[in-house]
C-alpha cells in the first residue's frame, strides 16, 4: 500500500475542527467553518479528477492545502467576514508548481510552543491507535517520541521546537522532565545539532519548584521555564509582581536562563480568573528588564472575537498591550507575544485573525511576535504553517486601523527569527541547525513517499474535554 495512513484522501490537509489544547473546552465550528470544509472536500475532489490524480496524491501535495483555505476565503467572504483572507490565486489547487511555490517552505521556522501528547491522554484515544496501526504498540508509544518527530519535523517545515509542559503537581506530572529530555535527546542523537529545545515547569507557588529550578537548569539543561499564573495546588494563582512571582523571576536570573514563559489567556475557570489576565506583565517586565518574558497564546481568549485593540476591555490580548504600553515599554521591549493556539483559533476566524495579528504587530513591535503552534495537541502544524505562510490583511483594514501588511520579511520574523533574539541563537548557527543534520537528509529522502495523518490529538468535544482533565 502506497500510503499508511488515510489511503482513500478523506481527510483535508487544513484541519479545520474542535480540537482544543485541552486547557479549554472545544468550540463548536462555525456553519461557515463548516461550510468551508464542504467546499473544501468539492475542490479536492474536482481538482484531483482534473490533474488526473487520485484524492490522496493530490492531498499530500500543496495544492491540497490551497483547495482548503481557498474553500475557506468563499465561506468567509460568504458570511462578510473580508478583514483577512488567504492570498492565493483562485487557481492554485489546480496547478501544483504554483501552489508549491506559494504554500511549500522557505522560511526558518522556530516554534517555541511543543507539546507531547501525554500517555493517559494518548490511552483515551486507542480508536487513533488502532488507525495508525500501532496496536502493537503500548499506548505511550501510539502517540510517542518517534511520531512527536515525525508529525513536527517530517510533515512539517518545522526547523526547531521547544518543548513544553502542561501545569501539574509535582507527583502527578503527565510529562515528566526525563520523558522531555528523552525525546529532545531522539532529535539531537541524529546530528547533535540540537533542533529540540526544552523548558523546565515551575509552579512557584507549589512547594519544592523553586528549589527543583537548581537541577533543571544544571542536569536537563533546560532553554526557559514554563509557568502558568492562574494554577496552584489550592486552585489559586499568583501575580509575577508579587512575593512569589518575584522570588520565581530572581531564581530564574540568578540560574542565568533568562526567559519565563507564562501562560496567560486561556483561563481555567472563574477561581483564578484575575490571574490569567496579563495586568501584571508589564510591570514586571519593567521591574526586570534583563529578562524576557514570552507571553504564551498572548492573552487570547477562546470564544471571543478579537477586535480593534480597546484598552477599556480589560482582558485578552488588549490588556497584554496596555500592560505594556502602561509601563512605558513598547515595541521591541523584553515582552513577547506567542501564537500556540491563538493562531489556529484565529484561523476559523479571519476577521479576529486580522484584528489580532495587526495589533500585536502594531504595538508590540514587528519583532516581538513568535511563532507556536501547540503541537502535537493539533497534530501536524504543517496546517497552521501554511495558513500564515499565505494570510493577509486586508488593504481597508490596514488603512483604517494602522496595522501592517503581512509581507515576506515579517511572516519569516514571526516564524522564527524573532526567537533568536531570547533563546540566544545566532542566525548562522540556526541555519546550520536546520539544514546540515540527518533530519534535513531525512526530509530530502520523505518528499517523494510524504504520507501524512492529517489529525489532530485533542478534545473535540465536552466528554472528551472532561476526559482529558480526569
């Protein structure tokens, strides 16, 4: 059989779905989110019978993600959404050079925000398993180190990927540092040139994870730390400016890794409401201004469209700008606005899309926007890589609100030249990382037998939401 996975093409190449991160509850698809998908299946179907080729070769090809965000653009425009769109030719799935050349890699891509799926969620998706013909196989390895390679830097333009973690309890970790370190080591055994970089979690405001930072940075090695304000042991969070967010940030600057990365958005739950507002960022930044603070999926909200940046509103991403701005920062400061999640769900969306990159762009600073996907949560972020490879903003709302046009300079910022700045990377050595070492000799050796699974990992639904947090 000449594909593994999906032989008959029934599933599109943009992964338009439910699918959450599992820090929040999925949301249903717009009908004409919906709508988009229908279009979608009727283009792959009539521009795979016209190049003569079955659905699955031409799904496998840029032409097949074209179909879906072309299918996109017609329901949107549809439903009077114009404030983004997918700048493509209308002609694109039918001609494969050009969709290729619109669609296929160019760009060094950095994507600070990685996930492993852990094993008791990989265990509540055995039906995937048995589709994957991993059966064989215990669970952990269904969704393992070997698929998280496969699905970030095989099927995707993925060069280099930090891997993060999930907020948990120190007994109870769904991905423990070693298993991290595991699969960082599978990447960097190929060549050693390290594409996979790994963040060590911390929870302040739990006992023993300040005083576990000392073995993080010094055994794991580890590029950042990953903190969530809004968690704790007692369903209570914590501010970066008070005693305990102050103490994390000084032992983080003291061990000399400098970056914080701090889930702010996405809130769990009313308890700890306040804490996933980003109102303390700016003041700690300002406090702090030898480290970098990158602000994971930027205060995003699922569920609510973003807008014109309003400093009234007081949450989402608006409040990460006027916490900035307040303490007199600005563009290009030590604040970093990151996409994981916020990206794909702007994606069903173009309009908040629009609204959401323009002003974290206008505001923030052209170089202080940074690629992640959230992956493997999704599955493959090849989806979300081409959809930002071809996003725009429309002229009239770029005119009228200051935000700037999506060019090829800035796209090859965002997807991962800005992250050199933090992660302390040089340029030359980040294209050595990504084009000398037996991934790329790999990649070279996948492009004529490509054959990717096009799904995505979590929640869809309510049940399988509630599942996830059991």
């Amino acid at each position: 059989m000449k594909y593994r996975f999906d032989p008959e093409g029934e599933r599109l190449a943009v992964k338009l779905d439910t699918t959450s991160n599992a820090e929040y509850e999925p949301i249903p698809l717009e009908p004409r989110n919906a709508r988009a998908n229908e279009l979608a299946q009727q283009t792959v179907s009539q521009s795979a019978k016209r190049l003569g080729m079955p659905r699955r070769d031409f799904l496998v090809t840029a032409a097949g993600a074209a179909a879906s965000l072309l299918a996109m653009n017609r329901a949107n425009a549809d439903d009077a959404r114009r404030a983004g769109y997918f700048d493509l030719p209308a002609d694109t799935p039918e001609d494969l050079q050009l969709a290729e050349a619109r669609l296929g890699k160019r760009e060094f891509i950095f994507d600070v925000q990685g996930h492993y799926v852990p094993p008791r969620v990989a265990a509540s998706r055995k039906r995937e398993c048995s589709q994957f013909d991993y059966v064989s196989r215990d669970y952990m390895r269904c969704l393992g180190a070997d698929d998280f390679v496969k699905d970030v830097f095989l099927d995707a333009d993925t060069d280099m990927m930090v891997l993060s973690f999930v907020p948990s309890r120190r007994d109870a970790e769904p991905l423990t540092i070693e298993e991290a370190d595991a699969t960082r080591r599978i990447v960097d055994e190929l060549e050693g040139t390290h594409r996979l970089l790994i963040h060590g979690r911390v929870n302040p405001n739990q006992a023993g994870d300040l005083e576990g930072m000392d073995e993080l940075a010094e055994t794991y090695g580890v590029s950042a730390w990953k903190t969530y304000t809004q968690w704790g042991p007692d369903g209570q969070g914590f501010d970066l400016t008070d005693d305990t967010g102050l103490a994390f940030i000084e032992k983080a600057r003291d061990l000399g890794v400098k970056n914080i990365c701090i889930h702010k958005g996405i809130p769990f739950g009313r308890q700890s409401y306040e804490h996933s507002l980003c109102t303390d960022i700016g003041p700690a930044a300002k406090q702090f201004p030898d480290v970098n603070f990158l602000i994971y999926h930027s205060g995003w909200i699922p569920g609510e469209a973003e807008g014109p940046y309003d400093p009234d509103r007081g949450e989402g991403m608006d409040e990460l700008i006027r916490s900035v701005e307040a303490a007199g920062l600005g563009k290009g400061s030590n604040v970093y606005a990151e996409l994981g999640s916020t990206w794909r769900g702007l994606m069903r969306d173009v309009d908040s899309a629009a609204h959401g990159i323009g002003k974290l762009v206008k505001h923030l600073g052209e170089d202080n926007v940074l690629w992640g996907t959230d992956s493997i949560w999704y599955g493959s972020p090849q989806d979300q890589i081409q959809a930002f490879r071809s996003f725009q903003i429309a002229d009239a709302v770029r005119e009228e609100f200051g935000y700037p046009e999506i060019t090829d300079t800035l796209r090859a910022k965002i997807f991962g030249l800005n992250a050199l700045r933090p992660y302390g990377i040089d340029y030359d050595e980040a294209v050595m990382r990504a084009s000398n070492d037996k991934v790329q000799a790999e990649r070279d050796n996948y492009v004529d037998r490509r054959d990717p699974h096009n799904l995505s990992f979590g929640p869809k639904n309510r049940r399988e939401f509630l599942l996830f947090q059991s």
